[in-house]
C-alpha cells in the first residue's frame, strides 16, 4: 500500500518551484532575445525556423531520456531529481555568460544547442518533481505555481531586454547591440541561484525499501533508458495520446508567434522590416520583449486563479477557453498599429500561456504510474518538442510560399492552430491511474 504523502504549506510549494524562475528566464532569452540576435547576426526571416531546431532536437533527446534515468537515481544526500536541476543550471547560466559575445551567426546557433540542452536537464525533472512531493488534491497548485515563476521569468527576462535598452548604447563588431549583454548576464546568476535556493529549501521524499530495492534491481546500462522510454510509449494511457493532438497545434502555433511576432510588429507599428532599416527593427524587437514580458506578467498573476478554476469545473474546460482567448488575442495583433494597443491583447494571451504551462499536467498526472513520473513527464515534453521539430523543418517553405513572407501572415496561422487545438482539448478523456 502507497504511503500518503505529507500535505505542504504554501510557502513550501512556493520554495520548491523557486527553481523554475531561472530555468523560465532562461526560456524567456530563447523566446525574445535569440531570433532577434540571429536578425542582428544577419539572419534572414525564412531562415529563423531552421535555425531554431536546437529546441526541439534537445528537448526530443534529453527530456525524457533524463525523466528516465532520474526514475532510478537516488542519492541518500542529493535525491532523486536534483543532482539534474544542479547540472542543468550549471551549464545553463555558462552559456547564457557566454552567448551575447557570439563572433557570427554560427557560434550564436552553437551555443544555443548546448544552452537548450542544459534548459532541458534543468526542466524535465520538476514536473517529476512536483508529482513526487504532492498528494493529489496539491498537484494543481503546484503545477500552476510552476506557472506563476514561468510568468515571473519569462517576464524578467522580456522587461530586461528593454530596460537595458534604455541604458545602454553600441554594438560589438558583430552587430550585437551591449543592451544584450545586460539580460544574459543577470539570466547567468538568476539560473543557478534561483535551482540552488530550491535545492536547499525542499528535501525529497525518500523511497520506500521496497522502492530502493526496485531502483537497484533495474537493469542499467547505456541505452536501458531508450529501452524504458520505448516501453513507455508502448503502454502509455489513452490520455497521453489525447494531449499529443493538442500538441501538435498548440506548439506548433506557439513556435510561429515567438519567431515572428517582432517582425509582425515592425511591419504594424514601424511600418518597416529587419532588411529595410535594421535600427528600427531593433526598436521593435526591444518593444516586443516589453510586450512579451506584460503577458507573462498577466500570466503569474492569473496562475493560482485557474488553480481554483480547473478545481470549480475542469481543467479540460479551463485550458481549451485559455486556447480559444490565445487565439482571438493573435487575430487581434497584427491589425494594431499603435505600440501601446498591444498590450491589450496580451491580457488573453497571458492567461492562456498561465494555462499552457501548468494545467495539461494536472490534465495527466493522475493517469501514469508513480513509479514513472519521470519518463512520462519527459514524454509529454516530446509530444511539446516534436510539434516545434515539425515547425523548424516545415514553416521555412510554408511562410514563403503560402503566406506570401509576411510575418502578420504567420501570427495569423498561429491563431487558427490554437482554435484546432481548442477543439482537440474537448475531446480528450480522463481516467485515473490505479496502482495493480
């Protein structure tokens, strides 16, 4: 018989989660701060989705192959999933040190595959996480507490893009602006000392007898976790294979708004391109992470409601009306032609992103195994990473041959994804997993 699992306070929960803080900054340098310094390195738009394959090729790699090995890793001083939050972080805030003095646009995608990488360790094992400490009725709260530091560091991040644009002037001889260099470098300290005060404030349950006995009788080796993600799929609950269809619109549409959107609000508010007058595509990029970092404002303020609204009806309910304002708020985007309107449709945009981050998990988490939290955790990041592999190989040649190379064009094909993915979310099922 299962243990039950001790009720934690709020602040617990919150100590916990600390840690995703760094890893969300992190993300939030990819998704505002990496396409604009490809433009500045002299990429051109068609090429940006290629270039962005780092994201879903780590993340297809690493996230569930490091769910699986951290499902059999204990240390009776480190545990069980932080060994991999400490590595990840590591790593992570060394490139983000290094990346702004990227010499040419080949050194900047270099680093980005080891910096994904990192991210990727860093991540996948605290959604393991949270399913470990938490007894059910908690898991809500903490999978959208894991939403409001998403919100928190994606907003540091977007905001610090533009305040250090305000403060600092010039660029290096590869055309990287110094305002940059402010935002990685605070990413660099924020990534591993936010895991560090996470490390040290939240102990993990330790396994049973019969648990530890399990973990050491596991066959090991080198390819045993490609073993155990293969069986994993094999096995995997109806649930799961719901969610990978809401996946493949909404990431998909997701990858298109981050690579496109300064260039949709160059054309709308700046009537210009990155190839026409590369200074006032710097404004705008600028603009947009400051736009970008309101939504994710919106986000941690909205997180801990939907906790109360997927408890109230259903997190299926919840998360396709999420998807449904996502997608009004990307039809809206395009026609603004005044910068400060844009902050209007972000309010829809940053709930849903609340939404995206924390309720498919609490959608799930109920339907796997305990005992395998890690390697299917780190499956439905695959089911996030594949839909934006798709994109990368894909988009280059849709955006130039179906949407004419016009960026509020993709913005547009984005917000019809995340309708499609709206209705795939209502269909999908839910039965609890049931130990044997």
């Amino acid at each position: 018989m299962q243990t039950p699992k001790p009720q934690l306070s709020f602040r617990q929960i919150i100590n916990m989660n600390v840690g995703f803080l760094g890893i969300q900054y992190s993300f939030g340098l990819q998704q505002n701060a990496i396409n604009p310094l490809y433009t500045f390195l002299h990429a051109s738009p068609e090429d940006l989705p290629m270039l962005n394959l780092a994201g879903p090729l780590t993340g297809l790699l690493v996230q569930p192959i490091i769910g699986a090995m951290s499902d059999k890793t204990w240390h009776p001083r480190w545990g069980r999933r932080k060994p991999y939050f400490l590595i990840g972080a590591l790593l992570c805030s060394i490139c983000l040190f290094i990346f702004p003095f990227s010499s040419s646009l080949w050194m900047a995608v270099g680093l980005l595959w080891v910096l994904d990488a990192a991210n990727n360790t860093a991540m996948e094992p605290y959604r393991a996480f949270v399913a470990d400490k938490l007894p059910d009725n908690q898991q809500a709260v903490g999978f959208l507490s894991q939403s409001f530091f998403t919100g928190f560091g994606i907003t540091l991040a977007a905001a610090s893009l533009w305040i250090f644009k305000q403060i600092m002037d010039g660029v290096t001889p590869s055309g990287i602006p110094y305002w940059v260099f402010g935002s990685f470098f605070v990413g660099a300290i924020c990534s591993i000392g936010s895991v560090l005060w996470s490390v040290i404030k939240t102990p993990e349950i330790p396994p049973s007898e019969t648990e530890l006995a399990e973990i050491r009788s596991e066959k090991k080796g080198f390819l045993q976790p490609f073993s155990d993600i293969f069986v994993a799929i094999k096995v995997m609950p109806k649930q799961m294979w719901q969610l990978a269809l809401v996946y493949l619109f909404q990431w998909y549409a997701l990858m298109c708004y981050w690579q496109y959107i300064s260039h949709s609000i160059a054309q709308s508010v700046w009537h210009t391109s990155s190839e026409k007058n590369l200074k006032l595509y710097e404004d705008a990029a600028a603009w947009t992470g400051l736009v970008n970092s309101f939504y994710n404002v919106i986000t941690f303020l909205s997180a801990f409601g939907l906790v109360w609204l997927a408890k109230k009806y259903s997190a299926k309910m919840v998360h396709a009306i999420c998807l449904i304002m996502a997608a009004i708020s990307l039809f809206i985007i395009p026609t603004i032609e005044n910068k400060y309107l844009l902050f209007a449709p972000m309010i829809g945009f940053g709930i849903a992103w609340a939404s995206i981050m924390g309720v498919p998990y609490i959608m799930v988490a109920n339907s796997i195994p305990k005992k395998r939290y890690g390697v299917y955790m780190g499956i439905v990041n695959m089911m996030i990473v594949v839909p934006m592999l798709i994109q990368n190989i894909t988009f280059g040649s849709i955006y130039k041959h179906l949407l004419n190379q016009n960026p509020a064009n993709a913005i547009l094909f984005a917000g019809v994804l995340l309708l499609l993915a709206a209705c795939a979310t209502l269909m999908m099922r839910s039965k609890k997993y049931t130990e044997a």
